[in-house]
C-alpha cells in the first residue's frame, strides 16, 4: 500500500507532528490560515512536503480543499486546534481519515452531555468538588470563559459567596467575562498540591504493542499572567490590582517518584476502559491527564486532553524517550514516533481500519 501523507493544521502542535513524521520518512501537508503561515512557510519549510494556505482554517472543509488531502492519501493527526477552529461539526465533515478515535474529540465540549466530566463519574475517577453560586465552603477556583477570546477561560480564586460576587463585578465591568457567561462558570475546590500533565499514548493495535499504552512524561503548563505574578514576593503579590489571567503560553518539564507514577498509570487504564466502554472502538493516540497531587497521594484531573496534548518538551526532556528506545529497540525522541511507528506498521500490515476513524 502506498504510504500515506500525515495531514495537520497549522497550529498548536504542528511543528512537533511534522518533525515526527519527517523523522520516520513520511510526506507531510499542513493547511494553515493566511497571515498565520509565515512560521511554517518560511522559517520550517523542510518540515513539509505541501502547505495550504487558506483564507481561514475552516476552509479545508471545501470541496476542493478536501479533495487536495485525499489525493495525497492524507491522515490527518488531530490536536486542540482542528476543533476550535473548525468545531465539532466540522470535524465529522472532514473526508480525510483521522489517526485516532474521531467520536471522543467531542468529550472536550463542556456543553456536551457526555463529556469528560461525565466519563470520569462514570468510571469513578476522581475530580474536583464542584461548589455552587451560593455555598462556597472553602477556597476555590472559578472557572469562566473570557469575553473576548471564546477560546480560553478566565481563572480566579475565591472562598465565599461574598467574594465570588465581587470579583465577578470587577472582571464585568473591565469586560473580561460576561454576565451570561458568569452564571454558567464552573466552581470547583482549590486542590493544595503539585500540577502535573501526566501524558501518555494509547494504541490502536494493543496486541502488536502490549500493553496496549506508555507512559510518555509529565509537564505542567507555563501561563500569563499567573505565572508573571507568581514570580513575585507575596506582599507585592497582595498590592497588584489586576485581574488573574490563565492563557497558555508554554510547558515546563516535571518528574515524579516511581512509588507515586503507578498512580497515574492506573487512572490511565481506567480512562482507556472507560473509552472503551462508552466511545468505541477504543483510544487511540496521545492523550494528557491534567490535575494535582494532594497530601493523600489521590491524583485529582482537572481536565482530559483525548489526543496531543501539545507539550513539544517532552521530546526533549522525559527520561521516557530513553527507555521507549530499549523497548522498541528504535530511536523514539517525540512521543509523536509512536503514533508515527503504530501507522508505518498499519500500512505496511494491511490494519489502517484499526487505527482510523
């Protein structure tokens, strides 16, 4: 069969799929936005075979532009990006096979009734407590989506109801959220201790690659203007008065004692069954469990990312690489080589059906 070309939009995490896929000798086409492109076509051009560019990313679901991924027997690796910019909709529009389990991208949507939260209910796992607008018993983080970047949330902390209201006046009044969205912001309990991204890859083919996943590293995320604040003594912290902003601008790389990683290995089957179970046929690729480790040694999640969670450190920094090499007896230096080292072995083996949705 001929070899496919790895599809990506040009965003997020593109960078890191590329240089995976031009590692493992696979062709590459990246769809990016016009005024967006330059970092792909000019400063990374060797990174790919084919670059389209749009007048915005959604335009890939034309005809035309879906014909142009198909004829070059296109597998388009999925990230946050491909959903924020053309939703869920517009992802099960999309022709061109995905790598990975198309059905369980929707669990991001927090709109969506069988969402991550949901699944985590269902298999148990544990979560923040949630608070409502009127009982707010300890410190907590509230949770909001930011008026003028429907994107990225607004975080800020809080341990009344007193308080709650106020700070949601001030964010109002300096348009950072909104009243409609304020009622419908979530409020969960501030977990006391350590942030980690436990990251890992799931395959599609768990009886060619027992045990069926690896473990890849960990990382937490490097944000503004939480992070600018924090760098602060705490007296300096207390005289700001600024509203806390939580976008996402970079990852820093973390380990974690082997007597506590069985942990998160454990949640991670647990997630995989629960995919199994209620969005099959399985998961398939990288996915992130986001959250904290308390003085009880219970991993809380925060969120779920259900495919690449888009930490291109860990490449570069997880002791993980090194032992992933000894298993499979190759050079893996992204986790992205195991997606690209799963679909080589798909090809050559006639088993794409299992790995595609």
């Amino acid at each position: 069969m001929t070899e496919p070309t790895i599809a990506m939009i040009g965003s997020h995490s593109a960078e890191e799929i590329a240089i995976s896929a031009k590692a493992n000798d696979l062709k590459t086409v990246v769809f990016c936005q016009k005024g967006r492109d330059k970092f792909y076509s000019h400063y990374n051009k060797h990174l790919f075979d084919h670059i389209l560019v749009l007048e915005k990313f959604s335009d890939i679901l034309e005809e035309d532009n879906q014909n142009k991924l198909q004829e070059l027997n296109s597998i388009l690796i999925p990230n946050r990006s491909l959903t924020s910019y053309l939703g869920y909709e517009g992802v099960d529009q999309l022709n061109t096979p995905i790598y990975g389990n198309r059905n369980l991208q929707k669990i991001e949507d927090r709109n969506y009734n069988k969402n991550q939260y949901w699944l985590m209910d269902q298999m148990k796992m544990r979560k923040p407590i949630q608070f409502s607008h009127d009982d707010i018993p300890s410190l907590a983080i509230v949770k909001v989506q930011q008026k003028h970047n429907p994107r990225e949330r607004a975080f800020f902390y809080v341990s009344s109801v007193s308080e709650l209201q106020e700070k949601a006046e001030e964010l109002i009044k300096n348009e950072i959220i909104d009243e409609a969205e304020f009622n419908k912001c979530v409020i969960e309990e501030f977990v006391l201790g350590p942030r980690f991204n436990a990251n890992f890859h799931a395959f599609g083919l768990p009886d060619i690659f027992p045990p069926g996943f690896e473990f890849v590293g960990f990382d937490d995320r490097v944000q503004t203007n939480l992070q600018g604040i924090l760098n602060l003594p705490a007296k300096y912290q207390l005289q700001l008065n600024i509203p806390l902003t939580n976008e996402e601008v970079g990852h820093k790389p973390l380990t974690m004692r082997e007597s506590k990683k069985v942990i998160v290995y454990d949640l991670a089957e647990t997630f995989i069954e629960g995919v199994k179970t209620h969005f099959p046929p399985s998961m398939i690729g990288m996915f992130a469990l986001q959250g904290a480790m308390n003085d009880k040694s219970e991993f809380i999640i925060f969120d779920i990312s259900p495919r690449i969670p888009g930490a291109p450190i860990l490449g570069t920094t997880s002791p993980e690489m090194r032992r992933l090499s000894l298993k499979y007896k190759q050079q893996i230096q992204s986790p992205i080589d195991l997606t690209m080292m799963e679909i080589k072995y798909a090809v050559k083996n006639n088993l794409l059906d299992k790995i595609l949705t």
